[in-house]
C-alpha cells in the first residue's frame, strides 16, 4: 500500500509540473517575442538613415494570425509606387482573365470599334494585336468611337504639371497607342519620328554624320507635339506626347499607321459616339492580352502607363465606362471598406502625392488579396528578390520576398510577402518618409532591417 501511495503521490506531483511548465514555455515565448520586437525597434532607431526619417512597419505571422511587430503602423504616409497593390487588386477583382480591350459591333456596312483603354495596343511588349487580325476578317470600313469627354483626365490627381514630358509619365488616354509614348530615330537619312506622323513637327538640329556625339536628346513643347531634337552627351530618344490640344489624335495615329501597314483598311471617326450597354444585342468583347501577363509587367517594371490605365479600365468594368474615380469611390466603399485607417486613393501608378495609407492597410489588403486570388498567383505578379525593381537586392533571398516597391523624392516604400529563416509565411509593409539621404540608401537600410526580421523570426 505504501508503494502505491508513493506511485499515486508521484503522478500527481508530474501533472501539477504540466501547467508549470507550459507557463514557462510561454512565458519564455513572450519573453522572446518581446526581445525579437526591442531588437526591430532597436534596429530603426539606431540606424543613421531610418532614425533620421518618418518611418512605419508592420509585421504580420500568416499562420499565427498574429502582428509580430508594428512601428508606426497606425500613421498615415505617401505610399509612392506601393498605390499599384491597389491597383493590382481592382485589376484581379474586376477584370477578366484577358484585357476587355475593345468593344466592337458589325452591321451591313461598317465596323464599329469602342476602345477600352487597352495599354497594350501596339505596345512593343506586346507583340500579339488581336484588333488588325479583326480587322482584316471583317473587312469593312472601320468606324472608331471616341468619347470627346471620357470619364477621366489625362493626369492623375495630384500630379504636378512639370511632369508633362518625363520619360515615366505618359498621359492617359481612352485608344492608347504605342504606350503614348512617341520615339526619336536617327540614321544616316537624318532625324524622324515613331509614329512617323509626328516627323512633320520635328525641329531636328542633328547632323546626318555625328563624329562627335552620338547621343541625342528630345523634347516637346507643354501643351502640343511640337519636337525639338538635338545633339548632346546625354541621350534621352523618347517622350510621352500629348492630346491637349487635339483630343483626337489617337485616331489620326491610327489611321497614319495603317495607311502605311495596312492600306486597304479605311478608318473613319465617329466623334462622341458612346458606347452601347454591355448587354446590347451585337456588342462583342476582343480580349488582347492575358491579365496577369499585363499585371507582371507592370508590377516587376512598377509601369505607370499600364497602372494609370488597367485603373480606367476597371472602372469601366464596373460603371460602363472609362473611370478611375468611378472605381476608386467603388472599391474604397466595398471591397476594402474594412480596411484599418484612413484611405486616401488618389490615381493608380502612385505618382501623386494625394495616395496616403498606413502599413496596417497594406498588411490588410496584402491579406485580401492572398485570401480571394491565391498566394501563389499574387507572388508571382510581383517582383520576386533580386528581379525587376528590386534587382540587386535581397540577392540569396530569390525565392524569399514578394514585393512591391515604391519611389518618390523623400520616400521609399516597400511591402509584401516574405518566408524567414523559421520558415514562417510573414506579410510586411515598410514605408519611409522625409528621408534625408538617397534612395539606393535607404532601400539598402531597408533591405538590411527585412533580413534581421527573416533571421529573427
């Protein structure tokens, strides 16, 4: 009996150590916890750039459904390039697979086309130009409806006006064309354009032989496509042309082009001329180009052109016409209507400095995103380390961090998808603002805080 009560006395002695033990495991849990976030805060504090700047983080565990650390995450920043996360989700949610790109309507005589504001119409990225091939079957003289009064302007919210001729800000457009982009060419005949219809007003002070420069730069003039070509040691052989003061220049583009590719098409404009509901018998849809293919490009290249435009054309999707406002107001009001934080969604590149959010917003929409379309899809439409905008960084850590960048004067951003060293599935958003030091700088500092939280976590 005595070594009975003994045993007895033993097990019971071993389960009171479980809820001990399980204390001190949790405890020491908590205790590491809190040593893992005093070395993040430690880390933005004591270093020389983020110290000195506005500076936001938020770390979120995906299986834990947990924050890990948060720094600032309640505060409101301009998010830069970042905006095109929303961007890619309104592309997700309301385009289909392929591009809508155009709409289109056969009758006895004609062929009627309502552009839809497809960037990649005679894009060079995109080889593939389903509208001639439709075209050329049907045959007929080519009506092209163009609204003198779409539903957006040609610059977003916020954009300052001396961004009228910078390399990456074409304006948009409801019939893009050559990603609204307009090309010097310069051989041994001398300067024109690309598209040729811009050659007549072309003011080239380029010799046919340059010995001693063989860079050259163009420019265009605020408020038309008048060109100016010169010699330089520099060489800039691109500028984004303008519709300010010729609303239907997209048309005359296209009817220049195929003149000369394609003589036997007639095009006609038909000025104004809305197009029909979607539900109207005869209103047909040409897809052009796979989504995520459109969205990969953007997001690797962070393109403002196909950004400002995949926007448009989401609203367009939910109002029936071109529209970035119409889908801002529509998806701030639903689909991210839970979201933590102010909201202030201003156009769909991020060039403005109207876009404000939080880092807990974008843990939140990164969240969204991965809960309706997929990790793995929503990981491959962004850049991945070491690729695209975030060549030569996180180089080792390839298969490691998904993410977006983003880039104004005085703020660098960066959120996404990322897997530590533990193996754990981590969502993050760091956004800096008012830094004082370069942009190479602070992506570094950056990139050196997001590998001390793979290590550590």
């Amino acid at each position: 009996m005595k070594n009975r009560s003994n045993h007895l006395k033993a097990r019971g002695h071993k389960w009171l150590l479980v809820p001990v033990l399980l204390f001190v495991l949790q405890s020491c849990t908590v205790q590491r916890g809190l040593v893992q976030q005093d070395s993040l805060q430690n880390r933005i504090e004591n270093d020389s750039i983020l110290g000195n700047a506005f500076v936001g983080v938020s770390i979120y565990d995906v299986e834990q459904d947990q924050y890990l650390f948060d720094h600032n995450s309640d505060k409101i920043f301009v998010p830069a390039s970042n905006t095109k996360l929303l961007t890619t989700y309104a592309s997700l949610k309301y385009l289909p697979d392929s591009i809508p790109g155009w709409y289109w309507q056969e009758t006895a005589d004609s062929l009627f086309l309502y552009p839809n504001g497809d960037p990649t119409f005679f894009h060079r990225d995109f080889q593939q130009q389903p509208l001639i091939a439709l075209m050329n079957r049907v045959n007929k003289p080519v009506m092209i409806a163009l609204d003198e009064r779409p539903g957006f302007s040609r610059f977003g919210a916020g954009w300052p006006w001396d961004y009228f001729q910078s390399t990456s800000v074409p304006e948009r457009s409801q019939m893009p064309l050559y990603g609204n982009f307009a090309r010097l060419r310069v051989d041994a005949q001398g300067a024109r354009m690309v598209p040729g219809y811009f050659t007549q007003f072309l003011s080239a002070e380029v010799p046919t032989v340059n010995a001693d420069a063989q860079n050259y730069v163009l420019t265009r003039a605020e408020n038309d496509n008048q060109w100016r070509a010169a010699a330089s040691s520099r060489s800039t052989m691109a500028r984004p042309f303008t519709q300010h003061s010729d609303p239907m220049l997209a048309f005359k583009l296209l009817q220049d082009t195929l003149s000369k590719t394609h003589p036997h098409l007639r095009l006609h404009l038909a000025p104004n001329k809305r197009r029909p509901a979607a539900n109207t018998a005869g209103l047909n849809v040409l897809y052009t180009a796979e989504k995520d293919t459109v969205l990969g490009v953007m997001m690797k290249r962070s393109d403002n052109f196909i950004a400002e435009q995949l926007l448009i054309m989401a609203g367009s999707e939910i109002t029936g016409r071109l529209t970035d406002r119409g889908a801002i107001n529509h998806i701030l009001r639903t689909d991210l209507a839970n979201l933590p934080d102010q909201k202030n969604w201003a156009d769909g590149s991020g060039l403005s400095r109207n876009n404000q959010f939080s880092p807990r917003f974008y843990i939140g929409l990164l969240r969204q995103m991965k809960d309706e379309f997929g990790y793995e899809r929503v990981r491959e439409i962004l850049p991945h380390g070491n690729q695209g905008t975030l060549s030569g960084y996180y180089r080792g850590q390839e298969d490691r961090i998904f993410a977006k960048t983003g880039t104004l004067n005085g703020t660098i951003a960066l959120s996404g998808y990322l897997i530590a060293d533990s193996g754990k599935k981590l969502v993050f958003s760091v956004l800096v603002n008012h830094h004082q030091r370069s942009a190479v700088d602070v992506r570094r500092s950056v990139e050196e805080f997001l590998r001390t939280v793979m290590k550590n976590y």
